[in-house]
C-alpha cells in the first residue's frame, strides 16, 4: 500500500450524532463500549460545522454517525439540513432501518439527504435474526422497501446503499443478496450494493505479536472522526477513546487535526509500526483496504 499523504485537512468528517444503538448485532463491539450513551449536544454539532467550514469544499464525504444509530438522535433530520444549507458535500449516514418510518423518509427526503447506507447483511429471515439481534426483519425489510419506493416517487436524487457485511452466519448468501437488491436500487440515483470483506472492528481477535500488518492506515490519514461529545479519535475502531488527541470544545478542530500527537501517530503508521498502538495493534483494516478501495457499481467493497 501506498505511503498516505499528509494533509492539513481532512478529506473524510465523520460526526457521531449519537452514541449507543437499539440493536446488538453480532459482529458489533457494542457490548465492550464504555462511553455514555447519548445525543451530541447541539452547541458541539455547531461548533464541528463552524471549524469545518473553511476546507468544506475540500471534503468528500460528511458522515452523521460513527458508534451508534443515527436515527436515535432525535435531530438527525434538522443536522442533515443544517449541513445542507451550510453547503457540506456528500452528507449521510449509515443505519440499520428500525427507525425508517415513512415519515422519517420523507424528512430526509426534504432535508436533502445525500445518502444513507442501511446494513441488512443477508436476505434471509432467519439468518438476519441471528445476525441483527434485537431487530424485525419484516418491518426493517418494509421500512427499506418503503424508503425506495418514496424516492424513486419524488425523483429524489439521493442515493440508498445496501450493504453486507461478511461472516459465518452469511457465508453463501451474497449472490441471492446481490440479486435481491439489484433489482430494487437505482443505477441512474447510483445506489449501489455494498459488499464489506469481515475483518476484526470489533477487536475480538487478539493480537498477534507483531500485529496484523505493518501498513498504515488511509482512515488515519484522511478521515477526521469527532465522537458525540466533542473529542477527536484515531477512527470508529477506536469505539471507547483510548486515543483522543483533543476536543473541539476545548481546541480548534485543524489545531487538533494538525496536533504534534496527530503527527507522531501518523508517522509511527508511516514506519510500519502500527502494532506498537492501541487500538491499531488489533486492527486488520489496514491489509484489507485493497480489497475495500475499488468500489465497482453493485458489488462495492467498502468501508
């Protein structure tokens, strides 16, 4: 892998509107989270979009979500448009559909939502049971449906990517998965069916001695990710904040972004010792970003 490029700002702004979920999916590390659930305040959000608006049109993409459902935040909708109206790129988020209502499409809808990914994982009942605990398959199923059907309605361009995200419970099931939802999405909106290689995000592989890998990671580099009360961590893999450098109601967000700490940590990843980090030593993301960065329309392996 390339040496990642340092730059002055980021490229990726992910903000975690909230913090905790309703479900308890398998693969997730929710049940190892130490940090208090909750919604962001509203004066950190503003803060986040006011440091952030000078390199606005440097960024790719604005993520409203990080370790948690975003549709919890009961100001999901007007943050969605906050950043609209400010002139933010690429703004959504990634959800797991309980929340979808039809009035929540339609807010979204008339926010400007850019994108939301949803996270389904198999196309069978069963399986999504055993995979996305504390969840209905019908109703997650309708609410998707749904969502789709309303924006095609209006000629919304906003765009839906479904995702599945491999492990042994759906091993196999990719191809009817891939079926099911490409005759559903939009290429013309440019949905896309999104296939997630497994990896160890929730930390439940031990180490190895000398990690997983020695390439440094491109999240680190080009993704700036500012948890629900304002602190800036090494990424979401990073769920419980061992490695804040700072936080944005205290210190400028590029003072953080640019900090000395910031630095030494890139260039620790830069000479191939990410293992010597926490949470990094566990992180096997960094080897399967080859495999994540080609992003072909319906089979699209991604972060």
């Amino acid at each position: 892998m390339d040496t990642p490029e340092i730059l002055h700002h980021p490229k990726r702004l992910y903000i975690e509107t909230f913090h905790g979920c309703n479900a308890r999916c398998a693969m997730c590390s929710i049940g190892i989270w130490r940090r208090p659930a909750g919604q962001m305040k509203q004066e950190v959000f503003e803060r986040v979009m006011k440091e952030a608006a000078p390199f606005k049109d440097g960024l790719v993409v604005v993520s409203l979500y990080s370790s948690g459902e975003p549709l919890m935040d009961k100001d999901i909708v007007e943050r969605v448009a906050h950043a609209k109206r400010a002139g933010f790129p690429n703004v959504g988020f990634s959800t797991n559909a309980h929340f979808l209502t039809e009035k929540m499409s339609r807010r979204l809808f008339d926010a400007e939502v850019d994108w939301i990914t949803i996270s389904l994982d198999t196309p069978n009942r069963e399986t999504f049971h055993e995979i996305r605990q504390r969840l209905d398959f019908t109703k997650v199923m309708k609410n998707v449906n749904r969502h789709i059907h309303i924006r095609n309605r209006l000629g919304s361009p906003s765009k839906v990517n479904i995702r599945f995200i491999e492990q042994d419970a759906n091993a196999n099931q990719f191809k009817d998965f891939l079926g099911y939802w490409s005759a559903r999405l939009s290429e013309e909106a440019g949905d896309e069916v999104q296939r997630q290689p497994r990896n160890n995000w929730d930390l439940s592989l031990e180490a190895k001695e000398d990690g997983f890998g020695d390439s440094p990671c491109h999240r680190l580099f080009d993704q700036c990710l500012v948890n629900s009360d304002g602190a800036i961590v090494l990424c979401c893999s990073d769920f419980n904040a061992e490695h804040a450098f700072g936080n944005v109601m205290e210190t400028p967000l590029l003072a953080i972004w640019n900090s000395v700490e910031r630095r030494r940590v890139q260039e620790t990843h830069r000479q191939g010792r990410r293992a010597e980090l926490k949470p990094c030593e566990k992180c096997d993301i960094p080897e399967l970003f080859p495999l994540m960065k080609e992003f072909p329309r319906k089979n699209k392996e991604s972060l």
